[in-house]
C-alpha cells in the first residue's frame, strides 16, 4: 500500500501566498540578472516539515522546510517563490496530482530575499 499524504481540507486552505515569477535579462557581461515578478494570488495550507542546513558565507545556517498545497494550477514550478506576507519561500520541488499541486518549499533568510 503507497504512503499518501492526507490532503488538507478545503477550509484549511486560507493562507494567501502572492505566485513569484522569475524575470530575466541581460546583464551585458554575458551573465543575468534576476528578479522576481508578483503573479497571481493563491490559496493554500501550509505545514511544517524540518529544516536543512546550506553553508552562506562560511557559516550553517538551518532554514525551515514546509509544505504548501495548492490547488492545482500550471506555472508553478521549481524556478517560482511564493509569498505569503513578509515571508519568502523557495520551491523546492512540485508533486502534481489530479486536484492538487504540493509545494515542497525552504523559507528563505531575509539575505536571500533581494532581487
């Protein structure tokens, strides 16, 4: 029997997250420059699920994972963020199911929010 996770209910999803969409340009040294657009609002839950440890200038930090889940929808992929109010989340990975997409996501540190 396959290990599913149980889908939030419908009522559960009251969290408004803002889809970030990247945008890049040339940066005239044969490299990019990118940043990110506001898209469109969606609705979701969200869940705690741990942390993972990156190293940024010379130190570990551990920065929380979630999961978010969304109904499903295109345009939400790896490359994309969500924002849920002064919080910035990266997405990680992308589970897509008949009715719903689930967001596996590290809240970002306030360093790795710029543009």
């Amino acid at each position: 029997m396959a290990h599913t996770e149980a889908r939030p209910p419908l009522g559960a999803r009251r969290r408004r997250f803002v889809l970030e969409v990247p945008v890049e340009t040339p940066d005239g040294f044969g490299g990019v420059l990118r940043r990110y657009v506001a898209g469109p609002v969606l609705w979701g839950a969200i869940s705690p699920v741990g942390a993972v440890e990156r190293l940024q200038g010379g130190r570990a930090d551990r920065l929380p994972t979630h999961r978010i889940t969304l109904r499903a929808r295109p345009g939400v992929t790896p490359a994309a963020r969500l924002v849920a109010g002064p919080r910035r989340f990266a997405v990680r990975h992308v589970e897509t199911g008949a009715r719903d997409l689930v967001c596996h996501v590290e809240e970002l540190a306030r360093s790795e929010e710029a543009p």
